[in-house]
C-alpha cells in the first residue's frame, strides 16, 4: 500500500474512546500510586535501607520489560514463524495492523491442542503476536481477525509497559515480605523496623496485587473493544471467545495446566480458581460479552463515543 493512502486510512480512522472504562482505568492507576506513595513513606520512617530494593526491583523490571517477548516465547514454546510459512496469517495481522495504526509485529505460532492467542513485547516496535496452532481448525477467518485485532490492541495500548510500571513497587513489596526476617535475625540492631516493614509489605502486596488484576481485566475490556472497533465486528470476537471457551471447558486438565503459566497472556485463560472474579486476569466471558453486544448496538446506531 502506498503511503500516502496509509496516511489517509490512519487519519479517516477514529478510535472512539469508552470513556467510563478509561475512567476505570486511569483511578486504579492513581490507587497505585497512592498506595506505592504511601507504602515508601512508610519504609522511609522506619529508615528501611530501600536501595537495595529498588536497585533489584529496577533490575527485575528491566528484565521484565525489555526482554519480555523473548522470556515469554520462551516459557510458551512460541515459535517466530514468516510469511512463507503462515501466508494467510501474515496477511490478516498485516492488514490489521494498517488498519490500527502500529507498525508490523512478529508472528509466532505456539504448539497447542488448546485454541489460544496472546501478544507481547515492550512497544508497538517490539511487539510478537502469537497464536496457537489449534486455533486454525476451530474458528472462521473472521474469527480469527477479531481474536488477532484483540491482541493488537494490547499492542497498539502498550500494556505491557503499563503493566510493568503497574507493578514495580509491589515487587519491592514482595522482596521485603522474602527477606525481611531474615534481615531482622541478622540485624544486630533493634529489628523491629524490619518485622513492620514486613506486616506492612504483606498488606501493600495483597492490596496492590487486587488493584493489578483489576487493572488487567479493564485492559482485557479495552482490548475487546480495541478489536471491535477495529473490524467492525464484535459478534465475530463474541463467536471466537465462546468456541475457545468451549475447547478450553472440554480439554483434560493436564493440558491445561501445561500452559497454565501463560494464562495472563492468553485471550482467555485456560484454568479458574476460588477466588476468580477478585482474582482473576480476565473479566468474566459473560461480562466480556455483554460489553460487546453493547458496542454491537452503538455500531449498528452510529451512536459509539468518540
């Protein structure tokens, strides 16, 4: 496609906002924050030594961001595939990707019985869009777009950045909760500081770790409506999210505990808990799908906000 027709496609396109999920989005941000703000000022009165913290914690952070689509292609068994291989694939996430605004990404395809699909990288340049090899033979074409255009809206809203920055400071916390006995028994000094610390690091964490996973499930809503947006179709996303919800409700347990730790990534995840809905990664399938039957009926009357 010549430039400048992808200028005008880029300019012509609207990305209409939800403005109450952006809402959502930007006060669990600043909870965070406060909750981080206040987390440090409490380590900074008990003259809790943080540089060490924050030196490791900046470090696992670095690692995390930087080096997450390699660590993540890894832990998945995700192979980069090219065009000759995967044509069609290739062609579709191509078009998307025009069609969204964001450079190319890498293709990867993961060996799986389980139909799944996920993305990663640190920014829109950086970024792998990966699908399993099973998802060819359960959904359509048009499925299938809706599910990859889900994925690049992950990109397109660099979630992983936001989720990296998200979650830096429970990671202190949760280096103090590891080592803050032990530092307390090898501090000749009064070790108190150390074992409030502590009791405080237990709350940021389970506190911080509520408000991360809250902030994941509005970024799985935005990346539905990412995708609805993007091809126009969201009964295709509905169509898709239920046949792989179906599949994943069907297979054997060990198969889905054998990518389990990719849960996070995936468009949905393949195992539930007790605790789900406080929990969970991803919103309920039926409050994914009400979401976008309302933006069905706000296509249909010309009524989306932008």
């Amino acid at each position: 496609m010549r430039l400048w027709a992808r200028i005008v496609i880029l300019v012509s396109m609207k990305w209409p906002r939800d403005y109450g999920l952006s809402m959502r989005i930007w006060l669990t941000m600043g909870l965070l924050l406060l909750v981080y703000l206040a987390f440090l000022a409490v380590l900074r009165t008990l003259g809790v030594g943080l540089w060490w913290l924050v030196l490791i914690s900046v470090g696992f952070a670095f690692v995390q961001y930087f080096f997450s689509d390699r660590l993540v292609l890894m832990s998945t068994g995700a192979r980069v595939v090219d065009r000759d291989e995967y044509p069609e694939l290739y062609r579709t996430v191509e078009k998307l990707s025009t069609e969204a605004g964001i450079p190319m990404p890498r293709v990867a395809v993961m060996p799986s019985p389980i139909p799944n699909a996920f993305a990663t990288g640190r920014s829109p340049k950086h970024a792998v869009v990966a699908v399993t090899d099973s998802i060819y033979r359960l959904l359509s074409p048009r499925e299938l777009e809706a599910v990859l255009a889900h994925e690049l809206s992950h990109v397109k809203n660099r979630d992983i950045l936001t989720m990296t920055i998200a979650s830096f400071v429970a990671m202190i916390a949760s280096l103090i909760m590891h080592n803050a006995i032990f530092l307390s028994l090898g501090d000749r000094r009064d070790g108190s500081p150390w074992m409030i610390a502590w009791i405080a690091a237990i709350v940021v964490w389970v506190v911080s770790n509520l408000l991360l996973m809250s902030l994941s499930r509005y970024r799985e809503f935005a990346a539905d409506r990412g995708s609805a947006l993007i091809t126009r179709d969201p009964e295709s996303l509905i169509s898709a999210l239920l046949k792989i919800n179906g599949r994943i409700s069907a297979a054997p347990a060990e198969r889905q505990q054998k990518v389990e730790s990719a849960n996070a990534f995936f468009i949905l995840p393949v195992r539930g808990s007790a605790l789900a809905e406080l929990f969970a990664t991803h919103p309920p399938l039926e409050r994914r799908i009400e979401a976008l039957e309302r933006i069905r009926m706000e296509l249909g009357q010309g009524r989306v906000i932008a």
